[in-house]
C-alpha cells in the first residue's frame, strides 16, 4: 500500500489529510490522530484504539487504516455475539 504524501495545506490548517473517520494533527515530535466516532466498550476491550501516534504522516496513516479495519472486524465479532 503506498503512503499518502503531504497535502500542501497541512501545515495552514495544522490538520492532516486521513479517512474519514480520523482527525489527525502534528504532535510533539511526530503525528497523532484521534477517532472522529466513538468506540463500543466490546471494541475498546477487545484492542481498539481511539487515539495513535506515529513518527511520520505514512506511518499515521497506516495505523489509522489498521485501526478502522480492526474496528470493523471487532463489530462484526460484537453482532454475531448478540445472536441467540
């Protein structure tokens, strides 16, 4: 999977390009990111995180698309739990 490059208007806003479902920003020293949404206590125990750190854009990028893949997943796991 190729890394995204920097968008142009990153460093005006301070907010970086990501999905959808992520708000990212510089940090000290690096990048983080924070969930847009909230998380369901089955996803939050089952290793969802809300919020990540990485040294650089791409690697930010990566997490947040790993961590929104694994949210899914863990839902997905929650639904079929429910069933009788």
């Amino acid at each position: 999977m190729p890394k995204r490059s920097v968008s142009n208007n990153y460093g005006k806003t301070g907010q970086l390009p990501l999905m959808s479902d992520w708000e990212g920003e510089r940090s000290d020293g690096g990048f983080r990111a924070q969930r847009v949404s909230g998380l369901s206590e089955y996803q939050v125990l089952n290793g969802c995180l809300g919020e990540v750190r990485a040294q650089d854009e791409g690697e930010l990028w990566l997490l947040c698309d790993a961590q929104t893949r694994l949210s899914e997943r863990i839902a997905l796991a929650e639904s079929t739990r429910r069933r009788p």
